[in-house]
C-alpha cells in the first residue's frame, strides 16, 4: 500500500492523539483509565500507554471486568454513547465507588463517538449525572493504513440489515464530513444501494446545515468542490452478499479467516511462531505483551516484507518467502566481501534492518507453514470446490450431498452457514422443502438455540426459500423503485455482462482482480471499476469486444455512463449526485491550485468489506 496524495492519514492519527490527550490532560492529577473493549484496539492505533502514563494515567480497567480498584481518585471511563448496555455498567460502577469508599471521587466520562440523550437518561435515572464531566471523543474515522481508513463500528452490518438501525450511515455521514471540511466537497458522489442513497442525501443535507452556519467568506471557501479529491464512491454492503461469504484466498485474507485480524493484529499461538522476541517495539496501548500461550503480532505495512505479501495469492507465497530468503542470505554473506572499513561500516549500519527482516521471514515462514497446512486438508478443499460451484453457476442441487457430509462431519456451524447463505443469495433462494431439510439438519447437529440464528439470516435476506421453480431466474426491477432499481443482485446475469468468473488468472503476475478468489471477481470491486476502470472492464467483457467503438467513448464518460443495463441487475437504488460551489470561487481555486494534479478516489464501502476487497482496490 503506498500513500495517497489525497488524504493524509498521518494527520488524521495526530487529530485523534491531540484530542484525547487534550481531554486526558483536562483530569489534573492521576488518574485510572476504565475503557470499552472495543475502543481499546482503535485507540491502540494511534496512542501508546507510554503515552498515556505521561499524561497522568495510572492504570487502566476494562468496563466489562467491573474490576475498577480505589487506587486513585479520579478515574476517567471511554466508552461508546450509543449502548445503553456500557452506560449501564458506568453508572453502576460510579454508584459502587462511592457506597464502598469514603473517598471523594472525581469522575469523567468520555462518550465516543458522541453524547447522546440514552446515555444521559440512563446516568440522570441512576443519581450519577450530577457527580460527572461529561466529555465527548470524535473518533469517528481511524487510519488502519497508509490507504484505508475504518469506523471500527463492528454492530454496522447487524444495525443495518438485521435491526433496520440507520445509526452507522449517520455516523459515517459525520465521519465524512470532516474530509469535506478539510479537503473541500466532493465533486461527486456516486453508489449502489438503498444505504448508500441515504448517506448520500444525510450527506447534502449536512451540507446545507453547514453552509447555512457559515457566516463569512473564508469558511464558505472552504465548502467548495476539493481539487485534490476527485469523487467519493459508495457501495452498500447488501449490493454484493456474495464475496464476504466466499473463503479469501490471499495471504492477508486466509490469516484472517484462520486466526482473525482486529485493529491491524493478531493473535497466534507462540507455538507457531515462537516466543517474543528479546528486542520487542514498544507496545501499542490495548496490546499488552502476554506471557500466555498466545501473543499478537502487528500486521501492516510497518513490517515490510507483510506488506510484500499481504495481498498476493496464497499460492504463490511460499515461493515469494523463499526468494527473499535468498536474498537475505546473499545480503548477509556480503560482509565477508568487504574489503574496506567504509563496506563494513555500511554493512554494521545495515546490520539492524537486516535482523528485523530476518525475524519477520521466520514468523511469516511458521505462519505460512500453518496456513499451509490448513488449505491442504480435505475439508478446506472441498468447502472451496462448493463455493467455486456455487458461483460459478453449476445446479446448486448437485452440491447439497458434499454439504450434508460436512454437517456430518461437524464442522463449524459458521461454515455450513456460509455455504447455505451463498448458495441463497446466488441462485434466488433454496428449494422450501430443502431448505427445511437443511434446518433440521442444523437444529438435530449443533442445537435447538440455533433456530434463533436461521431466523436472523431470513430476516436479513441471506438464507431464504426460493419462490421461482428456476433456480436461475431471479426478476429484476418491479415495485416503485423505477428501472434503476432492483430487489435482489441478479449473480446469474450479472456473471456474464460483468465477467465475474475469470477461467484463467495469472496469479504470479495478476492483470485481473480475480486473482484474489483465484477465479471470481467481487461484484462490488467489479462496480468500482466501472466508474474508475471502464475501459479496462469493457476489454474483459464480451460487449467490450463486439463494441470496440464504443470502448473510447465510455471510458471517457463520467459516473455509471456505459454500464446503466448492468446495473439494472444489481440490487438497490442508483445515483450519481454532483456537488456544486459558487462559480467565481470554483475558477478561482482551480486558478491556484491547477487542474493538473493527480486527485484521489474515494471509495467508502457501507456495512463491511473483506480484506480481499480492499486487496483488489
């Protein structure tokens, strides 16, 4: 991942770092630091405990534990405003303290990403209101990479599609609000979904709030289109089930799926990749070392033979290792070559940088040798072999025997789940009377609490009875959404006029972005590429080729121009909305700053996205 000229994270880490120790640094004395644990990941990211030890921080509590000691007197709690379930937790905490010791407590809570009136309901009914600051944290957007930002709001994907909650599009409507503020509008807003559409509109309608407050000239300036920044793309999650649902093939991806990657770590067992090393960078707050049978490792392009790997094909990684390995040695054995002091002195210079890369090729040699070993079994092979089926078409009929022997088998439920899930969202539904064979499986294999989980996933859409006899037709439009809108993302149609099976990729050397599901090409990368790309999507399609004379005109076009059927197969609402300043200002920003500089887009995904996406960006 290289950095973009566009947005510069680095600064957006420093604002996150400044505001809470600004607010730290408010708390005179020592303190003792009660946070959520799930913010501790995300402030991990950009501030060390170190850090926070400098700024008055004693020692520091999970919420959940409830194990919050007396050692100090003021104690500062972070935790996210939106769940009722933590307010809860503090104001029992709060009351707990001060039954239980004649100290005078100062408390501070510091509400992320906002204070709302739950929270201060619920703090005003428990008598604890009146005894506490209240702060507020705007941790909104938090840099994982050089080129990816996160919400880090892991209840998204179920507040979305499960419980209708539209709380995360607010929220990233006020996390993209900032980048406007600071880089000026986006020109252009485009996106697929019926989400996407509402944080488009929450977007112009924060807009015009915006500049309505605006009083004087220069802050006005500042909301005119960004000449740096060329659109902003939305994709909502729902438009494309399928990918998250398929197994990541890229090195980065099956870590993922093998031993789970949170907050740019994770945690593998020192079985496998040994001991803490004796030289260990300084700790990330959050991340304490552990002397357990697990330790976490950093995952990101700080280590850089990582980020060499992260997104290539698992199968070319091993031979990749082993030609760094070479390499290394090579640079190693260099220094009995040196024939002056000024060689040596450059070697011994070196000789740290070489030691770091060394200990990252052992840990990514045992982690590959682990993966490995994974994707070899039988059980890995056949799961990918459904799943290469399923979308590529073939009767899903004809893998429901492989299915039944993995629920005999019993594999992880999770697994089953997936495989019933793709097999739904591509083909339109299962059969009624198979689909209730299936739960019953599930029901007799892994228990009668399950019944609640396969009620989630008919709710959501994903695993549903099919009311066509043809498991390949699924209609498209109907309803009030007009022609550009559809109920449900045509997989079948779309598998040909998008070309998302790929039959031959180069994994070596990829010119496609099937590479990363050796074989299938994520629609939602697919419709990115349609509005930054199209040139190179007409060449792989069919249209492409027969319509050689269009090619040039459409990648020249601007928005979905050229691909308007396709997307009438796709599901949710489609726009293309331009965002406009006062002309005078517009002329006199692009005088200054000229027109021809490289601008960055932005590609915002609503709901989720897997590592294999973003390896295909």
């Amino acid at each position: 991942m290289t950095p973009h000229p566009g947005i510069d994270t680095e600064s957006v880490k420093e604002e996150l770092r400044k505001d809470l120790l600004n607010l730290l640094e408010g708390v005179r004395g020592k303190k003792n630091l009660v946070i959520e644990k799930s913010l501790a990941g995300p402030i991990g990211l950009f501030v060390t405990f170190s850090t926070l030890q400098d700024y008055g921080v004693d020692k520091v509590f999970f919420l959940e534990n409830g194990n919050l000691d007396t050692s100090q007197k003021n104690v500062v709690f972070v935790a996210v405003g939106e769940r009722a379930s933590q307010c809860i937790a503090i104001a029992e905490q709060i009351k707990r303290l001060q039954q239980n010791s004649s100290i005078e407590y100062e408390f501070s809570v510091i509400w992320v990403p906002r204070r709302t009136l739950v929270s201060d309901r619920i703090l005003e009914e428990a008598a604890v209101l009146g005894d506490i600051s209240v702060e507020e944290l705007p941790l909104h957007f938090v840099p994982l990479d050089q080129d990816v930002l996160s919400l880090g709001y892991d209840d998204a994907f179920g507040d979305l599609y499960l419980r209708k909650d539209p709380t995360s599009i607010f929220l990233a409507a006020k996390a993209l609000m900032p980048i406007q503020h600071k880089y000026g509008l986006f020109p252009r807003i485009i996106g697929k979904g019926d989400n996407a559409h509402r944080l488009m509109e929450l977007l112009i309608r924060m807009r015009s709030e915006a500049a309505a407050e605006e009083t004087t000239a220069a802050s006005r300036l500042g909301m005119m289109p960004s000449a740096i920044i060329e659109s902003l793309i939305i994709i909502d999650r729902e438009v494309d089930m399928v990918t998250p649902l398929l197994t990541q093939l890229t090195y980065e991806g099956l870590i993922d799926e093998i031993f789970g990657i949170k907050n740019n770590q994770a945690e593998i067992d020192t079985s496998i990749i040994g001991q803490v090393p004796s030289q260990q960078p300084k700790a990330q707050f959050g991340a304490p070392q552990q002397q357990s049978l697990k330790r976490k490792i950093q995952l990101d392009s700080s280590d850089k033979l990582y980020n060499q790997l992260r997104d290539a094909n698992f199968a070319i990684v091993a031979p990749l290792l082993n030609k760094i390995a070479r390499r290394l040695a090579g640079e190693y054995e260099s220094r009995h070559t040196a024939k002056s002091t000024s060689e040596l002195r450059e070697f011994v210079n070196k000789l740290p940088s070489y030691q770091a890369e060394q200990q990252s090729l052992k840990t990514h040699t045992n982690l590959t040798e682990k993966v490995l070993e994974y994707t070899q079994s039988d059980t890995f092979n056949s799961i990918l072999e459904i799943q290469q089926n399923l979308v590529s078409g073939i009767d899903p009929a004809t893998q429901h025997d492989k299915i039944e022997e993995l629920i005999a088998r019993d594999i992880p439920l999770s697994t089953i789940l997936r495989l019933l899930c793709l097999e739904s969202t591509v083909s339109g539904g299962l059969r009624p009377k198979e689909l209730d064979s299936f739960k019953r499986q599930i029901v007799h294999a892994y228990g009668y609490q399950h019944i609640l989980t396969l009620h989630n996933l008919e709710k959501m859409g994903l695993l549903v009875a099919r009311t066509a006899a043809n498991p390949f037709y699924i209609p498209v439009g109907g309803g009030g959404g007009g022609a550009n809108e559809s109920k449900i993302t045509n997989y079948n149609a779309l598998r040909k006029s998008l070309r998302l099976i790929v039959d031959e990729v180069n994994e070596q050397d990829p010119n496609d972005i099937a590479y990363v599901y050796s074989g299938y090409a994520p629609l939602s990368v697919r419709l990115v590429q349609s509005i930054v790309q199209k040139q190179h999507l007409l060449s792989l399609t069919a249209r492409g080729s027969s319509a050689s004379n269009d090619t040039t005109s459409h990648s020249s076009a601007q928005g979905w121009q050229g691909f308007e059927d396709v997307l009438r197969n796709v599901r949710g609402e489609t726009f293309n909305k331009v965002q406009k300043g006062e002309e005078a200002a517009v002329k006199a920003r692009h005088m200054l700053t000229g027109s021809g500089k490289e601008k960055t887009v932005l590609v915002m995904f609503l709901g989720g996205i897997t590592r294999t996406e973003i390896a295909a960006l």
